[in-house]
C-alpha cells in the first residue's frame, strides 16, 4: 500500500504538467491543476509522506525501511513520468522551418544522474523521517519535537523559494508557498500549545 501510495505521489507532481516547445513546461488545469503541482512536487511534501509512514507504522524497524522504500518508488515513479513527457530528449535542431522536429534518442545518463542522485536522499533521509514519525507518537512533551519536524522542514523550505519572481514563478505559486508557511508556523504553535497543556493537566491530575 506504501509503495503504490509512493508510485502516486511521485506521478501526481509530472502528471500536471506539459512540455513547451521553448523547453519550459506550462501547469495543466488551471489554478487548482497548478497548486496540486506545487503541493506534491514540494520536498515538504515528499517528507511529510515518509513520516507518515513512520507515524502509521507499528514499530520503528519496519518504518525505517517502508519510508525509503516508498521514496524510491515515488522518485522512479517522478522521472519515468518525465521521461515519457519527452523531458530527457533533445530535439532534432537541424529540421527546416516547416519540418517537424524528430526526438532524438533518450538521454539515459541526465535519467540516471538525477534519479540516482534522489535515490540517495532518500535512502539516507527516508530512514530518518520515517524513525522521526514513530517517535512523534509519544504524548505530551516526549513527542514534541518530532511532531514539529514537518512544519519546520515546511518554513525552512517555503522561505527558500520566497520572495520568488511573480513573472518568472507566477503569482499563484508565490501565494501559495506565502500560505504554506503561514500554515506551518500555525502548525508549531497550535502543536507546542497543545503540548503544553496536556502536560500540565497531566502535572496537575498526578498532584491530585
């Protein structure tokens, strides 16, 4: 179930998207199409996804290897995507005006260097995010910090792409990257708050 679930969150990011001619890509259905592209080709996104595995998983052994697992597949799931969209060919420059353009062959090592490269980040972090979800399962304060790692990642990430360039970026992606982290920092205080609280009623229940 992980492993199909990594196969659909590696498919729903390409999926959206069309090639242009000038080798850029343009988002297909509207705004609703191109926030769904920028939630799930988010690296938030893609860590949130490994630590919910480890959240549901019952022990930490098997998250530890379920979360990179399904990482992997979502990776090989991204770029096989991309690259039935014609984004590791090249086109034949040498056809007249007129002509259309042949694809030339794929170019397997810009497919392996990217995916080999991801598959690494996965296999190094997967195990972690997914060990970081099974201990977020801890109530109160024990649990704490890991429940803030994906809010945190989600700020840390958002703010590097912010400010972004409303021409170049589009402004619904500069919007919703804004929202995404105004939701993160929402997250860590409603989650620290509640923390905080349940400890003390658990302070003061042992008191009495």
């Amino acid at each position: 179930m992980f492993l199909l679930a990594g196969a659909l969150l590696g498919v729903l990011g390409p999926v959206l998207t069309r090639p242009r001619p000038d080798g850029g890509r343009e988002v297909a259905g509207g705004a609703l199409g191109q926030v769904v592209h920028l939630l799930a080709s988010a690296g938030w996104s893609w860590a949130a996804f490994a630590f919910a595995i480890g959240w549901v998983c019952r022990s930490w052994r098997r998250a530890v290897w379920l979360a990179p697992a399904a990482l992997v597949v979502a990776v090989a799931a991204y770029y096989l995507v991309k690259m039935a969209q014609g984004d590791f060919r090249a086109f034949d420059m040498t056809a007249g005006y007129y002509e259309q353009p042949d694809l030339l062959p794929i170019d397997w090592g810009g497919f392996l260097t990217k995916s080999v490269a991801w598959w690494v980040a996965a296999c190094i972090f997967g195990p972690l995010l997914g060990w970081a979800g099974t201990q977020a399962r801890q109530p109160h304060l024990g649990g704490l910090l890991y429940r803030l790692l994906v809010p945190l990642i989600a700020i840390v990430d958002m703010s590097l792409r912010l400010p972004g360039n409303r021409e170049l970026d589009g402004s619904i992606a500069i919007d919703t990257w804004s929202a995404i982290r105004i939701a993160a920092v929402i997250a860590c205080a409603l989650l620290t708050a509640w923390a905080l609280h349940t400890t003390h009623r658990l302070r003061r229940t042992v008191r009495t």
